[in-house]
C-alpha cells in the first residue's frame, strides 16, 4: 500500500503543475503573440533498489514545452504593430537575461528613442543590436523588417529614409524552449542569430494562441483527476490500517 500512495501522491505532484500551466494559460490569453505553454503527460523515472530499500517511482515531465501554433491575426491600424506571418521570430534582449525570440510585435519607443516590445523588452535588429530611432512624422516597417522614417528635421512630404532592420529567424534546426522567465531560446548553448527569412506585416498583431474554451476543460479534467487521486490515497490508507488490524496479535 505505501508504493500505492507514494504512486498516487506522485501524480498530485503532476496534476497541480499542470493546473498551474493552464492557470498561467488563461492569465495570458489576451497578451499578443503568447505561446501557449504546454500540459505535459506522465512518465515515470524508476529507482534502483538498493541495500534493501524497496525501489520507488518518481513523476517526470518536460520542462519548457510550448505550442508553436500561430494565433490570429487583428488589423490595429497602428503603424507600430507589426506581426509575423507564417513561421519566426522577433530576436529581443529582455530586461533580465540573455537573447530570446518572441512573437510579440506591439511596438513602443521609450523616452530615450529604443525600439522596445509592449513588455518592455528590447527590439534587436538583424545585428542583433538594439534600435534606436530619431523623432518621426511617418514611419514604414517593410516585409523583411526594414524600418523607414520620415524624421522631423527632413523636409515634409521629403522620401522616406532607411535607419534599422528588425531581426528576425525562423530558428530553423533549432530545439526551442520556454524559460521561466518566459523567454523563447534554443537549448543549451546556442547563439541566436537572424537570417531575415520571416515576413513581417504592418498594422496587425497576432494574438495569444490560447483557446480559453479548451483550457477551461482542461481545468475541470484536472479538477476531477485530483479528486481521484485523493480518494485513492484514502483508500490506499483505509488498505493499510485494515492490514495492520488483521496483524496485530490478540491480547
């Protein structure tokens, strides 16, 4: 009975990890181009016995999994939103940490002129340097990531004039996973490097691919599997005391 309970409170284990993946889910399921983290099934890791001790089963999951499935695309009529269609990635520097791709194309310009994503972190470009643009009338981002700007200084109604090229990647060969920090990267120690082969559009965002009907089912599935878990742990111990009273000695 005690590698019974141990099994099943294993699985609690489990099952509260993946609620809060679905809660984390739905918190996001409004944020643009979200990647929707991934509920990761059972497996199990067996240990060696060893000096008589009896051999126990650990549950295991992958770490980092997401969905690469694209979200919608809305039209915002903004010029600084911009979304990828198809396959690709922004290359951004977070605030904290190292290099990571993201989808999320809600541009801002800070104070000091850097091109920064709706979350703060910064925009690189196909250097893999961080943008800064001048003040601005008008502003164009081509299907490569090309920005072109009308500065204030220039003329009105003067050509518009190249200053930066966002990076971009489709991360091709690369195994891609999330960080806690939220962060897209590739597997242990690989640099990220742009080959601007992602088409960039203007005036739309791609939304969270987080369908908020399936995680709530999710939610309840989970809910239910918890509930049995548990029932089976009071089961497993009513098994137990009830094997020690058919064992314990008369007086």
């Amino acid at each position: 009975m005690d590698r019974m309970i141990h099994t099943a409170l294993n699985s609690l284990k489990m099952i509260m990890e993946n609620q809060q993946i679905t809660s984390q889910n739905l918190a996001n399921a409004s944020v643009a181009g979200y990647r929707r983290d991934m509920v990761s099934d059972f497996s199990s890791v067996y240990l060696e016995s060893q000096k008589g001790l009896d051999p126990r089963v650990f549950s295991t999951r992958q770490i980092g999994g997401f969905s690469s499935e694209g979200g919608d695309l809305a039209n915002t009529e903004n010029p600084l939103d911009i979304a990828i269609k198809g396959e690709g990635y922004f290359i951004i520097e977070p605030q904290n940490g190292e290099v990571g791709l993201a989808r999320r194309g809600d541009l801002l310009i800070d104070p000091e002129g850097l091109l920064r994503s709706g979350d703060g972190n910064i925009i690189l470009s196909n250097d893999l340097q961080p943008i800064t643009l001048p003040a601005f009338r008008e502003i164009q981002i081509s299907g490569d990531g090309e920005i072109l700007i009308q500065p204030l200084d220039a003329p009105e109604g003067g050509p518009l004039q190249a200053v930066a090229q966002i990076g971009t990647t489709r991360a091709e060969d690369l195994e891609l996973i999330k960080y806690p920090d939220g962060i897209i990267r590739p597997e242990g120690d690989v640099e990220i490097t742009a080959d601007q082969q992602s088409e960039v559009i203007q005036y739309f965002l791609e939304e969270s691919n987080v369908n908020t009907v399936q995680e709530l089912v999710l939610t309840l599935e989970q809910q239910r599997h918890y509930e049995a878990h548990v029932k089976f742990i009071e089961l497993g111990k009513q098994f137990d005391e009830g094997g020690a009273t058919l064992m314990r000695m008369p007086e």
